[in-house]
C-alpha cells in the first residue's frame, strides 16, 4: 500500500494546512468512511490520513489555548502575547476584577 497519509489528492502536506482546510478535509474523510463505499484500502488509507488530520487540528487547538492562557495570565490580546504564546508574564496586570451584583454592575 502506497503511502498517502501526509498527502491529499491535491498534494498538501498535512502539515501546511490551516486548521480550517484540516477540519474540512477530516469532514470529508470520515463521511467516505462512513458511507461504506470505499474499499478496504481505500479505507484504510483514508483512515490513516484522518488520523494525521486529526493530530494536525488538536495540534492548532492546543496552540490556540496556550497563546489565549498566555494572554489572559498578562493581561493582554493574544496579539500581544505573541504567536508563542509568551508575554510578559511579570503578573503585574492579575488583579481580580471587583465583585459584581446580582444585576452584573460593580459593587
């Protein structure tokens, strides 16, 4: 069996895709699968290149969660965290916000 797994019909490597083409592409996979139409090789080869997708996206959420923790430890947008997710990280700008009433105004 050929190796297919890094690559779509297109030719895009896993790796190159954003999140949003990886999502799609895993839509699209697991509906073939799914449909019971494809062969036992296509299938597996759809499955390993789903499995590849799949690591790709939760590979993009966990960057995104770290650039959010990362900003929202400092006090700042994700921008100015850094696409690293590292900020200041000095802690100077953690203080808790006053408490609310019932209303959802300070008190």
């Amino acid at each position: 069996m050929a190796d297919t797994t890094e690559q779509p019909s297109d030719g895009t490597d896993v790796s190159d895709l954003t999140y949003e083409q990886a999502r799609d592409e895993l839509v699209r996979i697991v509906a073939r699968i799914e449909s019971g139409d494809a062969p036992l090789e296509e299938s597996m080869t759809l499955w390993e290149r789903g499995e590849a997708l799949a690591a790709h996206c939760q590979a993009k959420l966990d960057q995104a969660q770290t650039r959010l923790d990362a900003a929202t430890a400092t006090g700042q947008g994700p921008e100015e965290a850094g696409a690293d997710g590292s900020g200041s990280g000095d802690g100077e700008d953690d203080e808790p916000a006053p408490p609310m009433d019932e209303a959802g105004e300070d008190s």
